[in-house]
C-alpha cells in the first residue's frame, strides 16, 4: 500500500515539473516593484481555470442558501442568521476569485498591488475572509450559550455577536490596508500580501478554529442526557456537524500547509515542482464555499427549506407545505432540553413542598428524597422529618443547613414525564418552612406546583422573557407562584441578611413579596447548575384580568414608557414606570382606613432595606379587573372584600379602588436583592456624566438617598 502511495506522488510530480517551471518561482528575498511582482506573478495554468468554473457553483450554492433565509424570515433568527452571513462572506469570496481569473484572462498579466482594481479586490478578500472565519468561531459560541446558559434571558445577544463580527471584520481589514499589507498575493490573487514572518499563522488560526469546532461538537454531546430519546433526536445533528467540522479541518490545514511550503519556496527552496501548492492552496480557498455550502445544505433546517421551497415552485401552491415534518437541529434540541429542565425543576418544588408537615398529601416518591443537613461544612444525615417549632426564632445553623433532593437517571415513577438526572440543592429549608407556614392559609404550594397541570404552561413556555437583569420567570398555572433566577452574589445577599428578612416579614404585615424558598438546580452531567427562588406572585388571579401595570422607584430618569400613540395599543402587558403613572394614575384611590395602614408599612419596609444596604427595589401596582374575573367565577363575590383577600398574605396586598368599581390595586415591592456596591456606584457616576448632571435623579442612589427618595415621592406621593 505504501509503495503505490510513494509510486501515486512521484507520478504527480513527474507531471508537475511538466506544467511547472524553476522561472515562475518568485524571489521573496529580492526588492521587487510593483511592476516587477506584477510580471513575476502568474496565475498559475489549472488556477486560472478552477477560479472561473467553481466560483460560479459556489456561489449559486451560497445564494440558494442566503435565499432559503430570505424567503422563511422566521429562520432567520440565531443560528440562521450566523449561517447566512457566513453565506454572504463566502458569496463575496467567490466575486473575488471570479474577477481574478477574468482579470487575468483579459489582460495576461497580474495586476498591480496599488492598481484600484486590486486594492478593491484585496479589500473585498480580506474583509469577507474575516468574516468568514470569525461567524464560524461565533457559531460555535453561540452553540455553547444556546445549550449551556438556557435560563439567562439575551435579547441583545444577536446584537453583540453581530457587533463583534462586523468589528472584527472592519479592523482587520482597515490595519491591513493602512499598513500596506493588502495587495498582490504569491497566489496570484490580490489579498493579504505574503510576509515571511507570518509562516505559521494558518496553522494557529487552523488550530483555534479546528479546536471550537470540535469542542463544541463534544459539547453537544455532553450537554444532553444519555438516554434513547435524546441519542435519537441529536444523531442526525450530531452526525451532519461531524461530517462539516471534518470537513472544515482538512480544508483549512491544507491551506495552512500550503501556504508555508510556498513562503519557503519562495524564501528558500526556489524549485518549480513546489509551485504545484498554490495550485493545491488555492484549491482549498474554493472549497471552502463549494464543499462547505454542499455539506451546509444537508444542515437539517436549511434542507428542510430548501424542501419547502422546491415543493412550491414544483406545486405552484403552498397546499401541503406544511405537512413536511420539522427537522431535528439545533434550536429543536434547545428547546427540548429547557423544557425538560423546567419540567424537573417544577417536579422537583413540588415533591420538596410535600415533605412541608402541614401538607396533607404525602409524596408517592419519597425515596427519591435524600435529606442532608450542611452545618460547619459536616454532612448530617437525617431520616426521618423532625417536628418544626412553631415560634419566630431561627438559629444559624438553621440559616446554613442545606438539603438536597435527587432525580436519579432511571425514574420509576407513575407520572409520564421527561425528568433530567439532577440533584436540588435547598438552602435553609427550615426557615423556608416556617416562611411558607406563615402563608399556608393561603398558598397550597404543593398543587400549584403540580407536574400534570403545569403541563401546558411548560409546554408553551418559551424560554426567559428578559426581565430584570435577564432573569428567568415562570408562573405556575394558578399565577400564584413563580420562579425566578438570581445571581450569586443575590444569594449571597439573601443568606447574609436571612435572620433579619424572616423577622421583619413575621412580625410586619409587610409589603415585600415573600421568598417561599431558595434552590440551586445542578444536572448530573455538571453542565449546568443554576440559583433561583420560588416567590409569591402578586397577580394571584389570570394575567388576562390585567388593566395596567406600574413599577414605581420614585426616579424620574428614563421612568417613562408610554408614548401619546402608545395610548392606543394593548398595554395589559406592558409595565409602565414612574411618569406613566403619574400622568395616567396620579395616586392610588383606596379607602380612609386603609391609607395610613398602608403608608406606615411602606415606610417601614424601605428603611428595612435601608438597613440592610438594599436599593434599587420597586413598587409594584397592578390595576385589577375583578369584576371580569368574578363573571368567569361565580363563587366569587367582588362586593366581599373579606372573601377576596382570603386569597393574599396581607389586606395590603389588594386594595379595592373608590374610584372604578370592581377594580382593585394588587401592591408588592418586588427586587431587593441588589446592594449598594461599586458597581451601582458605577453606575450612577456614569449616567450624571454622561448626562452632564451632578443632581441627575438616576435609579441607582445609596441605600438611605434611596429610601428617603422611596418614600417621599412614591409612598407619600400616591397614598
């Protein structure tokens, strides 16, 4: 086998010193002109022809795909958008080689390195060269954050990706031309010139480019369970991502292989037969648009519209278009495995809530619970459910116990649902406990927490919806409870100032949204682990009985929402903020004997947080339709205030209006987890220069500016 290798290659060079010469060779150690690298630079025989031929498939193949995307805009959200500019870069590349060859084959000579045609060209290669290279990197990163970091909401994240491309794409292209490196390539086309000291930057950049690829086709694997159902719905990505990053490798090392024997040919070696690798680079640059958009059309989303567009050309109608299955790819595979996670995750509370001594309902599976308390960093473990006091006090060593609740691999469960190999780690539950005893009355945590009837939320639940800070939220389907995602650092918070919070809510009919429990959600595959906490919502009936919505911080800077045309728009799900309210509202129309209950309340809850070195929170007021609502609930008397605040921790929380009847005000300061720290600092310097303001009234003050601004013009301004 070796020796018809070794017969095969000493064939291929016999043949090459025929087409071949030691005169075309070019002396990179000699100072030539431009004129002269103009002559000595030819465009090699076979080149010639490969750059008039294959860009022209190349680029049909590219402009199918780019119009897949066009024709089907919902496609064209990451990762179509990442595929389709690498489409456009590669389209671009293919015009480049296209007008070398026709360059050459009009004039029979090369052009000159500061020529218009060749700097426009050479700008052309660069940039869409860049771009080329540096979307394939981003592809790989967006892959990463779509698998790894599914509870963190990214709106702008297109955005940055995008932005970093073209930055990248216009630097290296503007150094390039301002330190006179763009010109007369020894390739014969006009791009990056060759410099001697850059031998081996193909390799490195084969090297980074190759080792993105591969770690994150491993990644992919990784980032799924191991069960059949997943093998089966990531084979086909898995086995279409390894047939293109193979690809990709060989195809850019042996461009990085080529273009360091022809620097050396041209330094040192000066034989004729080596010239056939700029023959082979050159080669390797075509099939990057023609093998890579071939395999690209296999990617299961473009084939799968590429399908549909065939079917309504061949159809001439649409009819049946939609009966095509929908591929497995990537955004299929994200989606599954979030609403998995969300669908462990919301098991996982419920069965915990279950274990609380005032449920009624023993859990079916309480052998998946295994209890550890963490206390001093010793593990303790406690089988059996001790009997919680039922006073106010609280320990440290309640404040740090941890207990853990395990989803093993294989479930035996009688629920039919898709559960992920976790661990839930639960920070503090006896204080937790007792938190959502206080609430018991009104809160069944358990059922609101049900798997079965969570169904349909969970089914139709998309993803984060950038609330603040990106956070994730989910709300059960009774709107009772939700979910949300916090920081380490509001963990930290929270675990700092626990024994304080627990007081203030026991013994104040506070205003704050009650925290009912802290968890911390870790895959087995220890891909992913994610803090969040289960609060109170305050909605407690349908969003749909939503009149407005207000988030109140007492700021006038960048407070205001509506628009006068806004005014005619659907605002039941837009949460209006301080100048909203105070031209649309103007104060809160309660009764007497509730005003000073609710101010005093207030009061006390913001300089609690004062205390606490806590600011940035807000006032949340939700006008309420009940009158819709009791319609659609017979039981439900709007005239019976009693019968109405039976379903909220405090009479404080919803508050009927004097003014429109069968309307009342749902109240709740909502996130109070950020301290005064040198970020808010930051922050709030910033924005006064920026706006060249030393008085600006931004959101970010100290904890004491900012409660004293909290109450003077939020609680004394609309009670």
């Amino acid at each position: 086998m070796h020796m018809i290798n070794t017969a095969l290659i000493l064939l291929i060079i016999t043949q090459v010193k025929g087409i071949y010469s030691d005169s075309d060779v070019v002396d990179c150690n000699a100072d030539l002109s431009d004129e002269e690298l103009s002559y000595a630079i030819k465009l090699q025989t076979l080149d010639k022809y490969f750059f008039l031929i294959i860009p022209i498939i190349a680029f049909i193949l590219t402009l199918i795909i780019m119009l897949s995307f066009i024709i089907y805009p919902k496609t064209w959200k990451m990762p179509g958008d990442i595929i389709f500019f690498i489409s456009f870069c590669e389209a671009l590349l293919c015009i480049h080689w296209l007008s070398t060859s026709i360059y050459f084959m009009i004039n029979e000579i090369s052009p000159l390195s500061d020529e218009l045609f060749c700097q426009l060209n050479s700008v052309v290669s660069i940039f869409a060269g860049t771009g080329d290279v540096t979307y394939n990197l981003i592809f790989c990163l967006y892959v990463r954050i779509t698998l790894k970091e599914q509870f963190l909401a990214r709106k702008k994240l297109p955005l940055i990706l995008h932005s970093i491309a073209l930055f990248t794409m216009i630097s290296v292209t503007l150094i390039a031309k301002f330190f006179h490196y763009n010109g007369l390539s020894l390739f014969g086309t006009c791009s990056l010139k060759y410099n001697p000291g850059f031998n081996f930057a193909g390799l490195v950049l084969v090297f980074i480019n190759t080792f993105m690829s591969v770690y994150t086709m491993l990644y992919i694997k990784k980032a799924v369970p191991e069960n059949q159902r997943y093998l089966n719905l990531i084979g086909k990505v898995t086995r279409y991502y390894s047939q293109y990053i193979t690809a990709q490798f060989f195809i850019q090392l042996t461009q990085a292989i080529s273009y360091i024997l022809v620097g050396l040919n041209c330094t040192k070696f000066q034989k004729g037969w080596l010239l056939i690798f700029i023959t082979i680079e050159n080669s390797a640059k075509l099939c990057t648009p023609f093998v890579l958009s071939i395999l690209r059309l296999r990617d299961p989303t473009i084939k799968r519209q590429i399908l549909l567009i065939w079917k309504q050309f061949s159809s001439k109608s649409s009819i049946g278009i939609s009966l095509l299955p929908e591929e497995q790819n990537l955004v299929v595979i994200a989606k599954t495995l979030l609403l998995d996670k969300v669908n462990t995750i919301v098991y996982s509370i419920q069965q915990i809530f279950q274990q609380d001594d005032y449920t009624e309902n023993n859990s079916k599976v309480n052998y998946l619970f295994l209890k550890k308390y963490k206390i001093n960093n010793q593990i303790i473990h406690n089988e059996s459910q001790q009997t919680l006091e039922q006073d106010e006090k609280i320990t440290q060593e309640e404040i740090n116990e941890e207990s853990q609740f395990i989803i093993p691999p294989e479930q035996d469960l009688d629920i039919e649902l898709r559960l992920m190999a976790s661990t839930m780690i639960i920070y503090a539950p006896k204080v937790f406990l007792k938190l959502r005893k206080k609430d018991c009355k009104v809160n069944n945590y358990s059922d609101s927490f049900n798997p079965i009837a969570n169904q349909e939320q969970i089914n139709s639940f998309t993803g984060p919806d950038g609330g603040k800070g990106g956070a994730f939220f989910f709300f059960t389907f009774d709107n009772k409870l939700l979910i949300k995602t916090i920081s380490e650092q509001e963990l930290l918070v929270i675990k700092k100032n626990l024994g304080s919070y627990f007081f203030h809510l026991s013994r104040n009919e506070s205003l704050i949204s009650p925290i009912y429990g802290i968890f911390k959600f870790v895959l087995q595959n220890g891909q992913e682990s994610q803090i969040f906490i289960v609060m109170r919502n305050a909605l407690q009936i349908p969003s749909s009985n939503v009149i407005r919505t207000y988030d109140l911080k007492g700021s006038e800077y960048q407070r205001k929402v509506l628009k006068q045309y806004d005014l005619k728009k659907d605002l039941t799900k837009t949460t209006l903020k301080d100048i909203d309210f105070k031209e649309e509202e103007g104060k809160l129309f309660i009764p007497e004997n509730i005003k000073d209950l609710l101010k005093d309340n207030l009061i006390k809850d913001s300089k609690f947080f004062s205390e606490l070195n806590l600011m940035d929170y807000s006032l949340l007021i939700i006008k309420m339709n009940w009158s819709t609502f009791s319609q659609n609930n017979l039981q439900m008397d709007i005239n019976n205030q009693y019968q109405i605040s039976k379903l909220f921790n405090s009479q404080l929380s919803c508050i009927p209006s004097i003014k429109e009847k069968g309307v009342y005000y749902h109240i709740a300061i909502i996130d109070y987890l950020q301290e005064w720290n040198a970020e808010k600092k930051i922050e709030q310097v910033t924005k006064k220069a920026i706006n060249v303001k030393i008085d600006l009234d931004t959101s970010a003050q100290s904890p004491s500016e900012y409660a004293k601004r909290f109450i003077e013009k939020v609680v004394n301004t609309i009670i």
